[in-house]
C-alpha cells in the first residue's frame, strides 16, 4: 500500500529528509523552513534561547566561554586604566619603603594603601608575655585586618585615579596576596623575597616601642616568621608577579620594578 502511494524514491527523500531534521533540529529546521534572509536571525536566537536554556540549568552560572570573554575585557587587560600595584613580602622586606619610592616616582596623586591601616585591635606595646606565647599572635593573622574596607578604600583610589588620569595605585602589606577578594584587585603584583635573618636584622634596627632585643628577636621567631611562612604558603601568587630579593638597594629595586611596569 505505502509502496503504490509513495514511489520508492520519494520515500528515499522523506526518509534523508527525516533524519536531516532529527540530527539537529534547532538548526535544521531553520534551514529546511525559513527564507535564507532570515536564517542567521532565527539561529541566533536560538543560540541566545539555548545559552539561557544552559545557565538556568546549571544555576545561572555563566559558562566557560562568557568567563574566558569576560577575562579578556577584565580591568588588568585594558590599557589605559588606572592599574593597582601591590607589594607583599614578609615584615622588614622593604614593602612601605617600595610603595612611597613609586608614589614619589610616578608624582601620583594618593599615597599608598597600607594594611597596616586597617588593623582593628587593640595597639598595645610588645611584652614578654606576648612573645612567649605559644599560640600565633593574633597581630600576625587576617582576623585583625578589616579586608573588606581595604578593598573598598583601593576601589575608591583607583576610581579617583581613572578620574586624574593617574597611571596606578599601590597598595602593600604581607597579607595582601592571602585572601582571594583581595588578591584578585592586584593588576601588578610584587613581591619582596627575603631571608629570616636579614627580616630579623631589619626588625632589630627599626625598633618596636623601645622593647628590647630580647623580646623581639623572641617574637619574630615564634610568631613574626611562622605567620609570614604560614600565609604565604596559602597565598597563591599570579603568575605575572614580580619577584625581586629584598636585599638589593631600595634604587635598585625601584629600577626594577619601574622597567617591569607597563607604560
């Protein structure tokens, strides 16, 4: 019966037709029913239709292509901008002392952000009891930072430097590359590798209220440079970081950076 309606080349069609659709049908059927005018406006809402289709799916996350598309567009691939620079390394490594070179260097407008600044403790005066201490002292930990309002404050200085025209702005602290939100605000990272005893070296001839030698060195080995081991291990630096030791001359450490620094 089939055969006398439908001669066997015509079914050969219908059947090529059939599996033509069924192989693809968001495309196919774009291109077996819609004027050839409007078939890259049909197809690409139904791209855009299978993409929502995708994000719902998997909880609105967005996929790999719109990160990688996102990343590209990303404020440390736009030239131009008001990058932020930012300097970490272990207590003595020269952080501070680098962040007012380039401030100084580069006439900009803020000075640096320091982590130092948004320390929410209580500043008392190094005592015996506090270096003697076997647990970390809470001064050496993230805890006692407010991260949230340093980020705030490099948003504000990097806004007001696109403003100026202000080529960067630097912010510094050991701790800077040990929390993600943080971390990821550093267009140029540095850091400062340093050895623990010229750390130690550098800390006895700051100073530290008038404390003795004694509780300082005291401090910093039992608290100071396992907190710096500690977060740095946790911290992953970007492959773009400058690495520099820290026992070279703060000029030529300045010089070095400044040549690594994007014009």
């Amino acid at each position: 019966m089939i055969r006398r309606l439908f001669p066997p080349p015509i079914l050969v069609v219908a059947a090529l037709f059939l599996w033509h659709v069924s192989w693809f049908p968001g495309v196919r059927l774009v291109s077996a029913f819609v004027p050839s005018n409007r078939r890259e406006v049909v197809a690409a809402s139904w791209s855009c239709d299978e993409t929502a289709h995708h994000q719902r799916r998997d909880g609105g996350r967005p996929t790999k292509t719109q990160v990688s598309l996102a990343s590209e567009t990303s404020p440390s691939s736009q030239p131009g901008r008001c990058r932020v620079i930012g300097i970490a390394g272990a207590s003595g490594a020269g952080k501070s002392s680098l962040a007012a070179s380039l401030v100084s260097h580069f006439t900009l407008p803020a000075p640096p952000i320091s982590l130092d600044a948004f320390y929410t403790g209580q500043r008392t005066s190094l005592t015996e009891d506090r270096a003697r201490a076997d647990v970390l002292s809470a001064w050496e930990t993230p805890e006692v930072f407010d991260m949230e309002a340093m980020q705030g404050a490099i948003l504000e200085h990097r806004q007001a430097g696109c403003d100026s025209g202000s080529p960067f702005v630097v912010a510094e602290g050991f701790l800077l590359f040990a929390r993600p939100g943080l971390r990821d605000m550093i267009d140029l990272p540095v850091f400062l590798d340093i050895t623990e005893q010229e750390s130690l070296a550098r800390r006895l001839r700051r100073g530290d209220d008038g404390c003795s030698e004694e509780i300082l060195r005291l401090y910093h080995r039992k608290h100071t440079w396992p907190a710096y081991l500690k977060y740095k291990a946790s911290s992953r630096l970007p492959k773009t970081t400058l690495v520099l030791p820290a026992d070279k001359t703060k000029e030529e450490i300045l010089s070095r950076v400044v040549a690594w620094l994007p014009s």
